[in-house]
C-alpha cells in the first residue's frame, strides 16, 4: 500500500506533521517511566518483594508481546486516535468499541492523576514539614495545567519538551545505576528471599501501567513523518530503553535497601535508595529526576488522552466539543480532559486505583489484540504471535484481578463502576444524539478492497 493510502487509513489525518523519531521516543519513554519507577515503585516491592527486578522482566515481555500489535495496526491506522482508532477498525462503530474507548479515555485521566500526586509526593520534600496540607494537592493540579499549556502550544512544542525531560531524568537514572551497582549485596537479590513464586506474577500485573505508555507513541502517529518507518523504530526502541532501566534500577534498589525501609519510604523510595551510597545528594538528585519524570509522564500521557477524546469524539462517542485538534486554539478536548484530572487529584486516593489503572490497562491492550485477530491480514501480523499477547494480557489480568479482591477490594469496585459508567454513557450518547462514525463507511469499502 502507498504512504498516501497508509494515511487514508486512519479516520483523522491532521496537520501539520512534525514528530521525528526522537521525540516519539521520547513521548513513549517518558509516558513509561514516570509510572514504573517513580510514581509505583514501592507499591510494586511491597507485592514482589526482593524478586521486584524479576517482575519488571516479566511485564516486559508481556508488553513486548502487546506492543507488536499496536506496531502492526499503527503503520496500517495511522492517526491521533492511537487505540481508540484500532477498536474501531476491528469492532465498527458500535456500543462496544465506543464504550472502550470511554473507559480507555478514563483509564488515561486514572493515570495522568497518578502521575500528578507522584510529582507532588516528590516535591512535598523540597517545602518544610510546618507546609499546609494542601499544598501537594496544588503542586499536583499545578503541573496538570502547565503541561495542558505547553500542550496547547502544539506537537512540537511537546515532542521537544519531552524529548529534553527524558534526556535529563534517563541521564540521572544511569548514574543512579552506575554508582550503585558497586554497593549491591548479591544476598539480597537470592532467589530464596522471593517469597511466594505467584508473588512474581501479581507484581507484574500492578507495575503494568508502568509499561502502558509505549501505546502513547501511537497517538503520535499522525504527526510523524513516516510512520510506517518511525512507529515501529520507535515502540520497540523506547520497550527496550524501558525494561533495560526498570530492570536495572530495581536490581539497584533491592540491592541497597532493605524491604522495610523500601515499604517506609512509600512515594520517595527510589531516592530514599540512593542513600546508601550517594548520601543526602543523591536523595537530592534523585528526588530532582523524579519531578522530571513524573512531570514527563503528565505530559505524554495528556498528549495522548487528549488525542483519544479527540478521535473517540469524531467517532461519535463523546460529544463535539471534543473534536477540535490538540494543537488548534479551540482545544475544548484538551482542557475537558485537563479539568476531569485534577478533579481526580483533589477528590480521589489514587493508591488503590493504581492498581484498577493497570487493569483497565490489560483489559483495553487485550481487546485490541483480539480485534487484531479480525483484521491481521489487512495488516500483515502473524496470528501466533497476537494469540500468544491476547493470552498473556489476559492471564495477568486474571492474577492481577485475584490479587486486588483480596488485597484492594475497593480498586475492584472502582474498576467495575468505570466500566458500567462508560458503557451507560455510550449507550445514553447515542441514544440521545444517534451519532455515527461518519468515516465508517468509507472505511468498510477501503477493507474490503485490501481483502
């Protein structure tokens, strides 16, 4: 297929084009780590215990698995929509794709509020301890509405920003990894102090949303030059830089902090880690890292929010107002998703629902890897490989699940009322307005010409 029919394929091709493989790596690694090992890292040693670098193993290479379909259907789809785009590719425009797409958006707000209380908790720690209670609420709305500015300013004001962001915390990281690989006891990281050999699967299912972001990089795909060219360099680039740092940096800290001091730590255990070995400093730097990285993840992860209700919108699953383009100077899609998140910040504990984040997570890739199975030939994929991704999601959706109802019951609840919510509220949009996907039948003729 030519480079203009790949661009016809998508339901939206906006303009101008501008991301290059630099910033969407950027926007993939830093919508990733922000997550995985800042913003989660002590929730996650509390499940696995000292086998935490095992975990980070294990959900890489469940999202190596995921992140093959969204290569496939992103250079065969290319547009803003990212996922919200593939569901309706595979499914047709109809109450299931649409209802998705509601709780993939939610799941997205889920997680930006996440992000934001992560930078928050870490800035909390540069103010006296006489500060007012609300000033972490404040920090955290405060970094929602700097990033909506700068994305507001457009793509390549962000891919930039984000691009210099990553550059500086994966810096500090590597530092963070090579000063303290020397003082690592190896009897800490024996597999004898593992615990519970499911105690491995569950953590990898909480830290999936460390992991979620390399689907960002899809939402970007419209924007990029050449995606069929840079999306694939792209997603597997930034899995690799990824999983590499997680591993590492948790082989790190296991191996410099003891478990109950890592628990006591909480939000700041990553630069309570460096410690040992960088002393007052390097909590410092670290504590500095953090608020870039966290800040970093805000930034990608509302540049690709705010891409999904613009094209869950054009889909007619969301009302109008959100269809004005991320980067125009009506960016009603934007600001709606901006305002839904820090009403999340200031209203919600989102300790818990971290943990329903990574499951709606898990839910979401695994049914776009399922409609994968519908349309695998118009995008070239191998079935035993999407089977084999479809079958890994939902395994550790499974285990995860079984570990929230009997640790986190109220994440359970929550993740079950999202669902209900979204799938009430498409069902209500559409009986109201009776809206359609308005490129739908163009693109039922394109795959039954590719067929």
């Amino acid at each position: 297929m030519s480079n203009v029919r790949r661009r016809a394929a998508g339901a939206s091709t906006p303009a101008p084009r501008g991301l290059g493989l630099a910033a969407a790596v950027s926007i993939g690694v830093g919508g990733m780590i922000g997550a995985g090992i800042f913003s989660i890292l002590g929730v996650v040693a509390g499940v696995s215990g000292t086998a935490l670098p095992v975990s980070f193993v294990i959900g890489g290479v469940v999202s190596l698995l995921a992140a093959y379909s969204y290569v496939k259907l992103g250079v065969h789809y290319p547009s803003v929509g990212g996922a919200s785009q593939f569901l309706v590719e595979e499914f047709g425009d109809g109450l299931f794709s649409g209802a998705l797409n509601i709780f993939q958006y939610f799941a997205y707000i889920i997680a930006i509020a996440l992000y934001a209380h992560g930078f928050a908790g870490y800035a909390v720690t540069f103010f006296p301890d006489s500060s007012p209670g609300w000033i972490e609420e404040a920090l955290a709305v405060g970094i929602v509405v700097l990033f909506t500015l700068v994305n507001f300013l457009g793509s390549r004001i962000m891919g930039r920003a984000e691009t210099v962001i990553v550059a500086i915390k994966v810096g500090v990281l590597v530092v963070f990894i090579a000063a303290g690989i020397f003082f690592v006891d190896p009897g800490r990281l024996a597999p004898t102090g593992w615990g519970e050999p499911q105690n491995l699967l569950f953590g990898a299912g909480v830290l999936f949303i460390g992991y979620e972001g390399f689907g960002l990089i899809t939402n970007a795909a419209g924007e990029m030059t050449n995606p069929r060219r840079e999306l694939p360099r792209a997603i597997y680039l930034a899995m690799a830089i990824v999983i590499a740092i997680y591993v590492l940096v948790a082989v790190v800290v296991i191996g410099n902090l003891s478990l109950p001091a890592l628990k006591a730590a909480e939000d700041s255990a990553l630069a309570e880690a460096a410690k040992p070995f960088l002393g007052q400093f390097g909590f410092t730097l670290i504590a500095i890292a953090a608020l870039l990285s966290t800040s970093s993840a805000v930034n990608a992860t509302l540049f690709g929010a705010a891409n999904v209700s613009y094209q869950v919108a054009k889909d007619g699953e969301l009302p109008e107002s959100f269809t004005r383009k991320v980067w125009s100077h009506n960016s009603e899609g934007l600001f709606i998703t901006s305002g839904l998140v820090a009403v999340f910040v200031v209203l919600f504990d989102l300790g818990p629902i971290a943990m329903m984040g990574s499951a709606a997570f898990l839910i979401v890739y695994a049914v776009v890897c399922l409609g994968h199975l519908r349309v695998h030939r118009q995008t070239g994929a191998q079935p035993s490989i999407i089977w084999a991704s479809l079958v890994a999601l939902l395994v550790m959706f499974v285990l995860l699940m079984i570990y929230i109802l009997n640790n986190q019951p109220a994440a359970a609840v929550a993740l079950l009322v999202t669902l209900a919510t979204s799938v009430i509220a498409e069902w209500a949009y559409r009986r109201q307005t009776g809206r359609r996907l308005h490129q739908l039948a163009d693109a039922s003729q394109r795959r039954r010409g590719l067929s």
